[in-house]
C-alpha cells in the first residue's frame, strides 16, 4: 500500500505544480496537522485515496472550518482496509489553556480513556500524531518535546509505523525523515513524504 503523508507545509510540487501523475497510486493520505482545510480538501476531491487527519498545534480553523470531504482520526482507531491506525493530535503545550496543546499527564489522559478501543482492535498498525516522541526525533525546547506516553505505545503495541509533523526540516541539522524505534519505522511527514506499507527494511518486513 503507498501511503501519502502530509505535516506543516504546503508542498508546491504537489499543490502549486499539481499533475495527476503524482499521486499516482496513493491508497492513503495521513495528515499530521498544521495545515490549512483547503489543502486537504484539495487531496480529498482530486485523489481517490481517503484523507485522515489530526489536528496539528496551529489548527484553531479546524473548528469551524474543518476539511471537507476528510475524515478526523482523533482520539479513534480507524481501520482502512485491515490497517488500525490511532490518531492522536496536538503538541506539547506551551502555552497554558491553548487549544490543541496537552501536558504529558494529559495526554495519557487521551490515551487511558482510548483504552477499550485499544483492547477492541488488539492494539494498532499506524500511529498519527502531531508531536514526535520524546527523545525520538524531537527538540530539546518545550514546543518541540516529544511525548514520553508515544514511546510507551510503541514500546507495548509494536506498531509497524509512527507518522508525525511538527519538527521541520529547516531547523537544524538533526531531521531525520525515517528512524527506528525498536519495532517500529517512524516517518517525519514534513511537507509530504509517500512510503510504503508495510515497509522491508534491514529484510525484516515492518
């Protein structure tokens, strides 16, 4: 399955430049948040692919202007042809009281009240979220610290995938687009990014 994954900026090689080639055999579009309504709507209406989201830490707009024609994964399990992909939205919060903004505790919260959904579905495949993990591809400031609970998930459910935004390439040297964290290949989806799933790598299948 090719999987289209989105984060933080519009691409304009996708967007500006578009041409039906491009998205040629994409089965599935993550969306990792921060951007704009219309530009999911646009891969909703010219792509046969469905379009998941969470919501990104800049994503205000999403409540009263959602993405037409694109599904919301927050806080749900969503199974797309067998695949069990779990969204959790947000970053770090560094501004108390933000929307989309959650401390560590309370985003254990989200995750112990998915609990039944996690025990329904036997764990998940995909994992989507905003903020990376911590210590997996994040950055030492407040904004862009992982979540330590992403790790924990990983650590119990050995998802084949983790997709994440919100660490851009233009920050330093340190961007990574691809990594591993034990069993599981975690994808930066910084602008966008087209993977395979599942994905051989090292000749193990993950």
């Amino acid at each position: 399955m090719k999987i289209l994954v989105l984060a933080d900026h519009k691409s304009k090689a996708l967007y500006d430049y578009y041409e039906p080639q491009k998205l040629e055999g994409v089965d599935l579009i993550l969306s990792c948040g921060d951007l704009e309504p219309n530009y999911l709507s646009f891969f909703a209406t010219l792509c046969h692919a469905p379009v998941l989201y969470v919501r990104g830490n800049h994503d205000e707009i999403y409540d009263t202007s959602p993405p037409e024609g694109c599904i919301c994964i927050e806080d749900q399990i969503y199974i797309h042809e067998g695949i069990r992909i779990m969204g959790l939205g947000g970053s770090m919060e560094y501004i108390p009281g933000a929307s989309n903004q959650y401390t560590e505790k309370a985003m254990k919260r989200r995750i112990r009240k998915m609990r039944w959904k996690l025990w329904w579905n036997k764990g998940f495949d995909i994992l989507v979220s905003h903020a990376p993990a911590f210590e997996v591809n994040d950055m030492e400031d407040r904004p862009h610290r992982g979540f330590a609970c992403f790790r924990e998930l990983m650590e119990q459910y050995s998802p084949k995938m983790f997709v994440h935004g919100h660490v851009h390439a233009n920050y330093g040297s340190s961007f990574k687009r691809e990594d591993i964290y034990e069993n599981t290949l975690v994808i930066n989806a910084y602008e966008y990014y087209i993977v395979e799933y599942p994905q051989t790598i090292g000749g193990e299948e993950r």
